[in-house]
C-alpha cells in the first residue's frame, strides 16, 4: 500500500516581539487518480504485476470516491495477462470493472482486455471483448490483440489475418507481422509466409530486427533454408545469429550450424560474443555419433567462454547431447561437473540413458528420488517411461504407472501419452494400453494419435485402423495429418491398396494432401501395395514437390518395387529441381540398386554420398544395401573389407543379407562364420536357422544342415511356414504350401495343371535345387507344386477376368522355381502377376519380372 501524502509544515521562525502558538498541521493531500494511474502504470511496466493489482482495491475504497479511467483499467489488465492463471479472477473481475463503468467498447481498454484474455488462454472471451468494440474503434492495434490470442490456433489467426487486411486496408506493423508469420511456420505454410514477406516489404517493416528474425525462423521451419540465409539481417544482432544457428540445427545442417558460429566470432565489424542462447540454438544440431567431433568442439568452446558456468541450462543441453550421440561416459562427467543439480539436470542424464541403457536410466530415477529426494515432473516420468518401453522391463512401467497415479499425474497430456506408448511397446500381446486408453474420462487427439500412430510402428496395423474408424464415428473428433498419416502407413504395411484408396480420398476431402508428410504416405502406400505407377501420378500431381520428403518417398517406392532404373531417373530430375538429397534419399536409391543388381552405380551413389555434397555420414543401413549388393555379386572379399570398415558392428540385416549370398553362390566357408554370428546375435529368430540350414544343404553339408534344424528344435522356436494370399472381390484367400483346405481347391489343382502343361511347352523345367529335404525328384516335384504363391496364381486366375492384374503376397522369400514359373505364366496367359515377398515385388509382364531376374 503506498504511503500517504503529507505536506511537510513550514519551518517555524523566532519572532521578534510577541509569540504566537504553531498553526495546526495540515491535512494530507490524499491522491488524485493521474497520480493512482501513474503509479498502477508504473508498477505494471516494471514488472511488478501482484503490487500493481493490489493497488486497485485501494484506489476503489479511497475516501475521496475516486472512480477508475479509460487509463486505470489497461496497465491492471496488462499485469492481470503476465500473471495468467493465477490471476484469471482478477481478470475477469477487471472487465466486470470495465463494464459496470462502460468501458468495454472503448478501444483502448477493449484492446487490453483482449490481450489479457488472450495471454490467459481464454480464446472465447478474447473474442467476446473484440466483438463488444465498435467496428469504427477497432484499429491495428485490436486486430493485433486478437492474433495474438490465436497464436495456439495458426490457421484460425491466418483467417482473422486476412480479414484484418481487408478491414484496415492492408495495413501491418512490426507487431503484425512477428505474431503472424510463426502461424506460417507452424503450419509449413511457406507460400503464406512469401506473401506476408511481400507485405513487410511494401511497408517497410522487413528492416526492423524482429521482423527480419521472425521470416527467418520462418522460412527455416518451413525447410527453405536457402530463403532464411536471404533473409539473414546485414547487421545481425545476437538474436539474429541465434535465429539463424537454431534454423541450421532443426535442418540438421550441422556443418553449416558449426560454420555461421565461427563465422559469427570473427565477424568483420567486430565479432558478436556468443550467450548461452547461442550454445543452446547449436545443440540440437549434435544429433547423432557422425556429430561427436562437432560436439567435442562446442562443449571447448563453451568452457573457454565461461557459458557453462551460468546456469545448468547449457551443462544439461550438453548432457542431452552426448546421449545422443552415444557417449554416456561423457553425459555422466558433465553431469557431474554440474553444481547445483536440479531436476532438469536429472531428466536430461535419465534420458541420455533411455535411449541406450534402460536399466541404468531407471536406476538414475530411483537415485534421483530416493537418495537425492528430488520430485520428479512430466519429463522425468516421459523419460523413465521410454526406458520402460520394453518387455523386460514391463513390471518397471507398472510401478510407474502406479507412481502415476499416487501423485495425480495422469490427466498431464506428455505424460498420458508417454504411458500409452509405453504399454503399446512392451506389451503387445497383452492390451493394457487400450485398457488405459478406454479407461480415459477425456480422450484428447493428442492421445488418439499416440495410439493410432503407435499401433502402425509396432506391428499391429489392423488395431491402428481399426482405432481410426472409431476415432471417425466420435462426435467433435476429426482426423488430423498425423492420425491420417499413421493409417496410411497401416494400410502399406497390410497391402490393403482397397482401404488406402479409401484413406487418400478421406485425406483429399480434409485438405490435408498438402502436407509433405500426408503426401509422401499417400505415396508410400501405393508402393508398398505395388501401385508404382499410382503413387508416380499422385507424385507428378503435388502443387509443392520442394520438399526432399516427396521425391524420397517416390524414389523408395520404385525401389521396393524393383524399378531401379526409374528411381535413378527421378533423381537425376530432383537434383536439376535444385532439390538436395538427404541421407533419407540416398537410403532409398541404394535399396533401388540393391534389388535392380545395379552395382556399379550403387558404389557411385555411396561414394556420392560420403564425399560429395553435405559429405553425409553412411549409416549402419547405407552399409548394408552396399554389402548385400557385394555379397549378391558374388564381391565377397569386398564385403567383408566393408564390414570391417563400418564404424559399428554390423547387424542381423547385414549378416542375413551376407548368408542367403554365401547360399545363393555356394560360398559354404564364409557361409558358415556368417551362420554362426548370426544365430549368435538373434538365436531366436527362426528364420535365420532356416536360412543357414538351407546353405548347408545347398552345399550338401548334410551334417552341418541337421546339426542347425536340431538346434532350431532344441530352441523350441516355431518355423513360420509358406503362406500366400490373395484378395478377390473385397475377399481374402490364404493358401499354404502343401494344404488344400479350401472347398475350391480341387478347382485350383487343375488350374494349375494345365498351366504346367502351358509353360512346360515354352521351355519350364521344375528346379528341384530349391526343395532341400532328402526325397525322391519326383517327390521333389510334386513338393514344388504346391507351393502357397502357385496356389494363389492359379485362383487369381481362375477368379479374375483379364486384363485385370494378379497381385499376391507371401510371407517369405519367392523361391526361384516359383519365380521362373510366374515370370513363364504370365506369358502365356498375358496377364500382369504381381508378388510381394518377404522382400520386394516382382512384377511379371509378358515373360519378363521387374526384378531382372536378380533377387
């Protein structure tokens, strides 16, 4: 409460002849409300929000009857915003005021109480209060408010963005365009935010530092990053610099990141001196091991300039950073150099540890808890439950749960959603994470997409679809671009081209084609279903193909449907685009090179990638598609040079790759180590035994062969066997090789027949090399008759009219019997035969498989 006002008496003078008693004190002057304003004014501007709202009590019982103004009620609006949800009341209580004294129309109060609304997160009422302002009262300023009231809402601002321009003229100002232009980066919307760079431009506010870091940031989160360097002020400020740094590190171009800091350092004018923003803005860009050098590098470069003495904001950043790229032994020294240890520092080394030592992240969180009585929030739960995402340490994920649920935190979003995901990855068998979610009073989209997506990535598409359809018949709920994203990707995985047909024309009605993302499913789906030339249409058709994303997918889909050739040509065509390649890209033309047999041009790529361009560091899948190109080329010593080359030790994909070559070339030595580190590294997986099994028997090592199916035996691990199915009229047929369950098969046997009849006059001869049991030829080629993938030929065949394309999928690899016999079929029958394997798709066309023959 502020002192009272007294006017100090007048100092008493002697006087001279006969004395006279002191005049009365005065009274004090109590203060007038310019006065009570300035002060409220004064408080608010400071900051010192609580002691300016516990002025206007006082000022509504002051004795003198004052009554607030059109300039009391602003700056306590003003302090009632920066305080929130603490001060919601207050706020509310401020309009009342407002309109008991007939204020709310007055443009300067309105636009307080919107932005007080606003900052408080009461959209509706923000709203309310810039409907009760007079359309001829409203200026730039109101509209301003209320943009930024729906900054949480980008395509809503946009909206009320454009209606702004066309009621003011096309008038904009600094704080216009800072507030609309993150709406363009939130949405991806990068033809907007041209627009709205046009109009900084023709005002004149493109100079102005904030306006310039804004497009910046912009343009970066949009993924132009050559548009952000344009954009990139001439006199950069330190915020300019940081803005630029973190645009380069969200792109993942650390190189460039690197480069712009030290560029910054010896800046010409004078070098710029780095904060602790600017180590934070770099950070993100050591994401991986290729990075460590960098990493090391930063973190000299924070302690020679005392950064990472100022807060445990950058030691923390640092401690993310090494988990990241995989060195917990450093994590754990910065750490430990950290003073004070707050419960970020914790969450930061927890989930540096999630990410590779479950174990010894729970261990950090018990430590953290127990030893240190820490109180853990929504980020070390997310961490704990990201190590808790495994089967083994599913009884960990209980007990959190139920720590969870003792401490009230089960409605925070992060935290609900982490504990979803949890569940879906470490129990699939068991539906505890559909228990929890029908358990949830409020399901949220964040929530519905946590599960939808999360059943897509771990295998269960069907439950992912199934879950959508659901979330579709639920009132108030519509699909967004990441929940139609996930169903895409569950359609690809179950070849269901029928739904995913479905999910393009739903996606095409929402409006969400243009996103890159949605797109590039679109695109995937029809690949992974073996629509190439579907997914080339749609490709050809986006409005925006600047996104690598697009011309990545369309590059991986030719790839799995063996068309290497089209997927060299379509980058070729990216690259005079102006459109740069990516780690991501290159994946995807090796794959097209692998399963094309294009060697050569396989090692270009490679060879493109590691010493070209952005000079891409290969990882452990790069060097895969490379060995297994090799060891298919019969390049065996070449491979096995590269395997001792890769920085990591090479996985069960590289050596199972390896394996079927050794098989495929007889290479039985080789073939036998590779076995043996092979079922060494995953001796649960049946279908490597299987596949070093059928090695040995191709090479007639009859022992070694029965010595393998033993241990598959010993194992108790059960041999998936053959299965082919086929759709028919909306109709699933499945068929295994050797049964005849169905009631037309009797129908199917004489299909098949007579089509060994046909093909067998055009040169067919059964390839017995393939059946590996010890039998007769004649029951070697009875054995290959009934085959699941000639089952489902034939009554694909028999069910479908020409020229209607046969399309079947099998669980396995394609023996080369069946291949040469389907490659001969569609021959003589002229009729399209596509086969999805375990692997790829072979398209057969007049005699002739997409594969060339090299699988």
């Amino acid at each position: 409460m502020p002192a009272t006002v007294h006017l100090a008496p007048l100092p008493h003078r002697a006087q001279p002849h006969a004395s006279k008693p002191p005049p009365p004190p005065s009274k004090p002057v109590a203060p007038s409300l310019p006065q009570w304003n300035a002060l409220l004014a004064d408080h608010s501007r400071a900051g010192r929000h609580a002691d300016a709202l516990a002025l206007l009590p006082q000022l509504l019982t002051a004795s003198e009857g004052l009554a607030p103004d059109r300039f009391t009620l602003p700056p306590a609006a003003r302090s009632c915003g920066f305080l929130r949800g603490g001060a919601a009341a207050a706020g509310r209580q401020v309009h009342a005021l407002a309109a008991k004294l007939g204020l709310p129309g007055d443009p300067f109060v309105g636009n307080s109480l919107v932005s007080m609304y606003g900052r408080c997160g009461r959209v509706e009422d923000a709203e309310k209060v810039f409907g009760g302002i007079p359309d001829a009262s409203r200026n730039l300023v109101s509209w301003n408010a209320l943009m930024a009231a729906l900054s949480g809402d980008p395509r809503r601002g946009l909206e009320l963005f454009r209606d702004c321009l066309v009621a003011l003229g096309g008038m904009v100002d600094e704080a216009t365009l800072v507030t609309v232009l993150p709406m363009c980066a939130a949405l991806g919307w990068s033809e907007t935010g041209r627009t709205v760079h046009g109009l900084a431009v023709k005002s004149g506010w493109d100079a102005a530092a904030r306006v310039g870091n804004a497009l910046v940031d912009m343009y970066a989160k949009c993924g132009e990053l050559a548009n952000a360097e344009r954009a990139f002020p001439e006199a950069p400020s330190v915020v300019s610099w940081n803005v630029m740094l973190g645009a380069y590190a969200r792109n993942h171009e650390a190189g460039a990141a690197f480069g712009l800091l030290r560029d910054m350092q010896i800046e010409e004018h004078g070098s710029v001196p780095a904060d602790e923003i600017t180590v934070l803005s770099v950070l993100p860009a050591c994401s991986g091991p290729p990075e460590l050098a960098r990493l090391r590098e930063l973190h000299a470069f924070t302690v020679r300039r005392g950064l990472d003495a100022t807060g445990d904001k950058v030691p923390n950043a640092l401690v993310a950073a090494y988990g990241r790229c995989g060195r917990l032994l450093h994590a754990d020294r910065v750490f430990a150099g950290i003073r004070c240890k707050t419960v970020s520092s914790w969450n930061a080394l927890i989930g540096a540890h999630a990410q590779q030592n479950s174990a010894a992240a729970i261990e950090l969180f018990i430590q953290m808890t127990n030893a240190c009585g820490l109180k853990p929030d929504g980020f070390s739960i997310g961490s704990l439950l990201m190590a808790c995402a495994d089967p083994k340490h599913l009884l960990h994920g209980k007990a959190t749960h139920g720590f969870i649920l003792r401490n009230g935190l089960e409605k925070d979003p992060i935290i609900r959603v982490s504990l979803l995901s949890a569940y879906i990855r470490c129990s699939r068998t068991e539906p505890l994470a559909r228990v929890l979610f029908g358990a949830m009073e409020e399901k949220g989209e964040v929530s519905w997409n946590a599960m939808i997506a999360g059943y897509s990535q771990n295998g269960l598409p069907g439950e992912s679809l199934q879950l959508f359809r659901e979330m579709q018949s639920m009132e108030g709920h519509c699909s967004s671009v990441i929940s139609a994203t996930s169903a895409l990707m569950a359609c690809s995985e179950l070849s269901a081209v029928r739904l995913g047909k479905e999910m393009h024309c739903f996606a095409l009605k929402a409006g969400l084609c243009e996103d890159p993302f949605l797109s590039s499913s679109v695109i995937d789906m029809y690949s992974k279903c073996g629509f190439a030339d579907d997914a080339r249409s749609f490709f050809d058709r986006l409005k925006a193909r600047d996104a690598k994303v697009s011309w990545t997918a369309m590059i991986t889909g030719y790839a799995v449907n063996g068309l290497g050739k089209e997927a060299v040509e379509l980058y070729g065509k990216m690259r005079r685009e102006g459109v740069e390649p990516d780690e991501f890209t290159y994946l995807g033309l090796l794959m097209a090179c692998g399963h094309a047999g294009m060697l050569e041009e396989g090692l270009h790529f490679f060879e493109e990638m590691r010493n070209h361009y952005h000079k891409i560091e290969p990882k452990l899948e790069h060097y895969g598609c490379i060995i297994g190109m090799l060891s298919r080329a019969g390049r065996f010593a070449d491979a096995v040079a590269l395997m001792a080359e890769m920085p990591q030790e090479p996985d069960a994909k590289i050596l199972s790759s390896v394996l079927s070559a050794c098989h495929i070339h007889g290479e039985a030595e080789l073939g036998s180590e590779v076995a043996d580190r092979l079922l060494e590294l995953e001796p649960d997986k049946a279908e490597h035994y299987v596949l070093a099994s059928n090695m040995y028997a191709g090479s007639r090592r009859w022992d070694e062969m029965r010595k393998v199916r033993k241990m598959l035996r010993d194992a108790g691990i059960a041999k998936d066997p053959g299965c082919s199915w086929i759709d028919v009229a909306g109709k699933v047929y499945s068929f295994v090789a050797g049964e005849n369950t169905l009631p037309e098969m009797d129908e199917v046997r004489r299909m098949w027949l007579s089509l060994e009849e046909r093909i067998r006059e055009i040169g067919y001869v059964p390839n017995t090399t393939v059946v590996l049991h010890e039998l007769e030829e004649e029951e070697k080629v009875e054995a290959l008759r009934w085959h699941s993938e000639k089952q489902a030929i034939a009554f694909g065949l028999l069910r479908t009219a020409a020229p209607a394309t046969v399309r079947v999928f099998k669980n396995i690899r394609m023996c080369k019997d069946c291949h040469n016999a389907a490659r001969l079929i569609s021959k003589v029958t002229g009729r399209e035969i596509v086969v999805r394997d375990k692997k790829r798709f072979h398209h057969f066309r007049g005699g002739i498989c997409s594969c060339g023959d090299y699988w």
